[in-house]
RNA sequence: GCCCGAGUAGCUCAGUCGGUAGAGCAACUCAUUCGUAAUGAGUAGGUCAGGAGUUCAAUUCUCCUCUCGGGCUCCA
C-alpha cells in the first residue's frame, strides 16, 4: 500500500496511509487531539477534517481551543440554525448565512410571506439544541453548476447565485462555493443540505456555544429595490464561559447606552412633540455641552481661527450653485415658500463661509483663510436610521473650512492632523484608526496634478503622525480625497467622529478665486474639517465612553458636601462658597437624609468628589474626600489642598 | 423608507384568558440629626401613546396613526 507524508507545524513529519484524511492524521497523533480537532489548515488554507492529505503538505489542526476555529463555529452554527428553520417551517428558501463578528446571521424566506417574531428564536434555539444530540455529520460533496441547478431549483435566492457568479464571470468574494464550474454543497441529514464553500466543523455535536438574538429584516443583496428577507442574529463562542462573557459585555453596553444615560441624569430628552431626532438639552446636559464648546473655540481660537455664524436657511439659488440640490436633495429639509422666494433649511455650512470668502477679493497673501462656525444643521434622516443623539435631524457641527493655494496643501495637512489628535486626546481618547480614501474611478473633478498632491499630502501626514491607517481606494468622493479618525471607545467599540476632506468642486462652483503673486487669478482648495463631527453625536460617544463618569472638568456638579448631622451645615456650606469662589461647581446635600442615603445618592449620581464633614472637620477646618471609584475614604484633608487636587484634575482633563 | 417588536405613574416594571389598574425608586408631609452605598410612617401621582371598530362593557380583541427599539437601506 501506497504511503504520503505530510509536515506538522513544528517541523515534524508523519506517515500516513494513501487517502488518508486530517481526521486521521489527528487520531494518529493522539485520541485528545482528535476528539479537540474541528478542522485543518492543509499548506495555509483551512479544510474540513475530512478532506483527503496528499504528499508532502504541512498541516496544521485546528482545535475547539483555537481562536481560529471561531470562524468555523459560527458559519456551521448557522448552518444548524438554518437546518432548524427548515425544520420548523417545511418551504422555508434561504439565502446567504455568514459568519460575522461575534457571531452569525442567516437570512431567509418563509412559504406564503410568513413571518417571525423574537418569540419563534426559542422554538428554533430548541430544535437546534436536538439537532446538535443528534451529531450529524458535515458531509462536503462537489457538483457540476448544472447539477447545482437541478438541486437547488427549488431554492431561488441559490439558483440567483450560482448563476450570476457561475464561470467565475464577477467577483466571487461572497460565494466562494462557486469556483469555476464546481458547485460544493454540504449535507447533514436526508432534507437538508447547503450550498456552501466550507470548511465545516465535522460534526453538529461540536456545536452548542450560542444563541440566538434578534429577527430582523434585510434585503436580499442588501438593496432595498429586491425583496426584504428574515434575518436572524445568533451570536456563537467556542466554550460556555466565552459566550457567557460576550452576553455579560452587550449587558454592560446597554447599561452605558446614552439614551438611558441623558435620561438617568438629566441631560437630554426628545419629546414626542418635537419629532423624531430632535432633542432638547436639559440644564446639566447644556452644561456639559457649553463646557466642550468653550473648550472647542479656546483650542480654535489658538489654531489661528477665525470664527462665523450663519443663517439656519437660504435660498434655493445658494444650494442650485452649490449642488447640493443636485446631490443632496434627498437629505435636505422640504423647502419653505417665502416672499416668493424659496428657502431651504442648511444641511452643510460649507455655502456660508463660502460667501464670506467671496466677500472680499483674496490675495496669496491672505491664505489660508480658516473660518470656523459651531453651526447647526438640519438633514431629512429616514425615519429608521435616527438613533438617539448619535443619529439625528438637527445637529451642531464643529465645522471649518480652510481655503488654501494648492501649494500649501500638505502643510496644512499636517496641521490639521495634529489638531485633530490633540483634541481627541483631550477628551480621553488614545486609540486611533484613520481611514484614507483615494479618487474614484468613476467620476471625479480636479486634474491628477491636484488629486495627487492632495492626496500625497493626506498620506504623509498620517504617515509622519505615525497614524495607523488603512487606504480605502477610490472610497473618496467625487470632488476630492479625505481622512476619517475612528477612535475606540472604554469598552473598545470604533466611533467615526473626525474627518478631514479636500473639495476641488466648491470653488469651481462658486468661482473662487485669490490673486497669487504673479499677479493671476488662481482657484483655491478648500478643505472640510470636523473634529468631534456632530457636537450631538460626540456627546453621546463621550457618554457611553465615560459611562456617564465624566472627567472633573466636565461634570455639571463636581462636588457635593454633606454635612453629618445639621449642626454642620453651616460649615458644609463655608466649604462650598470656598470652592465656588474657586471657579468649582459645587452643591451641598443638607442633613434631611441619613449620611449613609446621601452618600450613596453622590455615588449614583455619579460625581468625581463627595464630601463629608463633621465636627472634627468643623474643628480642624478639613473635609473627608470620596473619591469616584475608590472604596477609601480620605479623611482630615484641608479645603485647600482638596480645591488644589480638584484644580489639577480640571487642568489635567481627569 | 422597509421588516420585526414595544408603548401602563417622573423612572424601572408587574397586571388584566374583556368588568377602567399595582409595586419599588423618585416627589411631597411628619418624625428621625445620623462619620460613609437605601431610617421609619404617611400623602399624592395614571384618558393604560392617540384615534376608530367589535362588544352590555376595551388598558386588554381588531384596524389605522404617532413615537420608540433592533435590523436593513441611506449618510453627495
């Protein structure tokens, strides 16, 4: 009998009999290995255990333990769930059914436009749990596209599938069961098979670490002109204590949704009297917001700023001469008729300071020319797509617009970048992922000369500010190439707040114009900056990063003293005046509650500093300080050196 | 906008297989004056999102509208 040899990752080499499988190979090397194997990685790509070995291939086998079997788990528990729809619901057509981060989905259709509720998640969760006693086995077969056809014909959204991507005549990225003309599919039982690329675990019994989410709809092919398909969301995990960690983290995120957060404390509310996306700030959360504005305009203000302010609507001809109407109609406000004029409420502030460039005639020598506006903005969002503050119809930008020479392109680039990072870090972010979109290759204005210079300069700047980054080609708009800054948050989630983006369109549009030194007429470039973005939706990021825990410099009550008995009232509030003379925002909760109650209410209200003062305070003329998310006490400190602690706190931002 | 779900006191929620509602917290009153995460007693608070229909009777069943949530789509 014939022998093949194939090499373990550490260099090793087995001996295996002809037609020989990774399975085998695994019980070879040991029984624990083969029970914890789901599947290989045979010279670099990952194959079911079952697949043949051929002579001299490294192999490497992927256990329950490996992170990278999660991919694997998730793709076939989907697989499980989709065998439990069937089950459940005979008729049942599916479409596509993914792993994705954290988990799966799997979207469907069922007979005669049935359709699911969360209730039906437990039903199908059951049926998978009987599914996975049952440890059917992954079984891969490869068919001809003919035959594929003749087996799936009754399974539309598949037959769609492996026709548009059959001969391999589009981008077969999502459908890698289709390479050429072989079709494989997976079978695990007499009614149900998949056509699917693999690889699978090798048998259901090695699944049970998930759970379903949500039912959702979604469009076939993700456009919303084909038909809207189920979706269930499952999330899956290679142990029980994985999974109980990942349900314990989406706990804790709902815990610091800023919905639930501005309404806890205070801070924003949206009545059903205003419409969908629109809030009100209450006292605090005005506080709060005029505390990042001011901070905004002093950082603008030394950036070499120049500040506007500009109307809420104008005339359709400013947005004709813009193109917003042409482009943007669908995001903008209905229009007002006026005066026999028509208006329309601003989804961009850019037309404005456009005008006021326009006002004067420009010289190199004044450029560039950096207007800076927190200006509010409207923009039609679809009633589905408007989330909290994150996602509303009104909303501030901090907005600029910097009119350069193209030759100064680069340099104010690097400006830029830096005032953008400074800023983010002040508001205790560290974490940063750009984006970097290049020209499309449809459309486009500006000559390459420009487009290249500009987009030379975005690249050196994140690479001189050692930025990690990622180069989105042609993922740039029509009129010029930008930077998007992610940043993550406590808990790790990527926020878009920041973008920096050239525009050679607007001043063509406006016909802008400086006159260089010799003595021409030159086109300026402006550049579109906003750093925190939506001041509404940087709120709500800051919100949910911070838990509600905001840094001393931004609480709207930094400090409460507590007097221990009302004897101390008197001195509680000597302390306050103290404080406040010291610029500090301080309240103090009188004796009418037990210490123990108010105490407690400090710490829910989620304040940097509680004290407590008492008759050895009253005498020694000190506080005991509580300090946010410290068990210990700080008894007999000064008020000095406590407004000195909280002094430094708000200069240093904590 | 599309699919699914939800809307009960200021907040978090219970409840009614159709007979117009209840708890905890918060608020208010009284007592308690206390050295570190909920003192006790009491009072008040609801057109059960809005409208229509079925019914002797609707918060409950049906339909429509509004708002919210989770997705999809969208975010020149």
């Amino acid at each position: 009998m014939n022998q093949l040899t194939v090499r373990l990752p550490d260099g090793s080499e087995r001996v295996l009999e002809d037609g020989a499988t990774a399975a085998d190979l695994a019980a070879q090397i040991g029984p624990g290995l083969a029970k914890a194997a789901l599947t290989a990685v045979v010279d670099g790509t990952e194959v079911d255990l079952a697949a043949s070995l051929t002579d001299g291939v490294t192999v490497e086998l992927v256990t329950d333990r490996d992170e990278r079997a999660l991919h694997t788990i998730r793709h076939s528990t989907a697989h499980l769930m989709a065998q439990a729809i069937l089950d459940l619901h005979p008729g049942a057509t599916f479409a596509i059914g993914p792993p994705i981060e954290h988990g799966f989905y799997y979207d469907f259709e069922l007979p005669d436009g049935k359709t699911l509720s969360d209730e039906d998640l437990a039903a199908i969760e059951d049926r998978m749990r009987s599914l996975v006693d049952e440890d059917q086995p992954f079984e891969r077969h490869e068919i001809s596209v003919d035959e594929a056809l003749d087996l799936f014909s009754g399974e539309p959204y598949k037959v769609e599938m492996i026709k548009s991507f059959a001969g391999g005549a589009a981008s077969s990225d999502d459908v890698g069961e289709i390479s050429g003309d072989v079709v494989s599919y997976y079978r695990n039982s007499d009614t149900f098979l998949d056509m699917c690329t693999g690889p699978h675990v090798p048998t259901t019994g090695r699944l049970g670490h998930f759970k379903l989410q949500k039912v959702a709809g979604a469009y076939w092919r993700g456009d919303e002109k084909r038909p809207m398909l189920q979706r269930i969301y499952g999330t899956a995990w290679l142990n029980k204590k994985d999974l109980k960690a990942h349900l314990h983290r989406l706990e804790e995120a709902e815990k610091r949704d800023h919905r639930r957060l501005a309404n806890e404390m205070d801070l924003v509310s949206w009545p059903e009297e205003l419409g969908p996306g629109l809030a009100v700030w209450h006292p605090k959360g005005a506080l709060i917001r005029t505390l990042m504005e001011d901070f905004s305009r002093q950082r603008h203000t030394e950036g070499g700023y120049e500040f506007a302010f500009s109307p809420h609507i104008a005339k359709s001809v400013l947005w004709e001469t813009s193109g917003h109407l042409d482009f943007y109609a669908d995001g903008m406000y209905p229009p007002m008729e006026m005066d026999g004029a028509t208006y329309y409420p601003k989804p961009m502030n850019c037309p404005f300071h456009v005008m006021i460039y326009k006002s004067n005639q420009r010289s190199y020598r004044d450029l560039p020319i950096k207007i800076f506006e927190l200006g509010t903005v409207y923009r039609y969002e679809l009633s589905g797509a408007v989330h909290g503050l994150l996602r509303s119809r009104g909303f501030t930008q901090d907005d600029s617009h910097i009119f350069v020479t193209r030759e100064d392109i680069a340099e104010q680039i690097a400006d830029l970048l830096d005032f953008v990072l400074d800023m983010l870090r002040a508001f205790g972010f560290d974490d940063f992922q750009a984006k970097l979109s290049t020209r499309p290759e449809e459309k486009s204005v500006g000559d390459d000369e420009i487009w290249d210079m500009a987009t030379e300069g975005l690249r050196s700047a994140l690479d001189a500010h050692g930025l990690d980054y990622i180069v989105d080609e042609g993922g740039g708009a029509f009129y010029g190439p930008k930077i998007d800054v992610d940043v993550k948050d406590a808990i790790g989630r990527a926020w878009q707040l920041s973008t920096i983006q050239l525009d050679f369109n607007l001043p063509d549009r406006f016909d802008l114009e400086y006159i260089g030194a010799d003595g021409d007429r030159h086109r300026p470039v402006m550049i579109h900056r906003a750093l925190m973005g939506s001041i509404e939706r940087f709120f709500g990021v800051l919100l949910e990063h911070y838990a509600g825990n905001f840094p001393a410099w931004l609480a709207p009550e930094q400090v409460r003293v507590l007097p221990v008995a009302e004897a101390h009232q008197e001195y509680a509030e000597q302390v306050a005046s103290t404080l406040k003379a010291g610029g500090f925002r301080v309240d103090v909760d009188p004796a009418t509650d037990p210490l123990g109650k108010r105490v407690r209410r400090g710490k829910v209200d989620k304040l940097p500093y509680v004290l407590v003062v008492g008759d050895d305070d009253v005498a020694a003329g000190t506080v005991g300080v509580n300090t946010r998310g410290e068990k210990d006490v700080d008894r007999d400190v000064t008020v000095e050196d406590f407004a000195a602690r909280l002094h430094d706190d708000v200069d240093q931002k904590r």
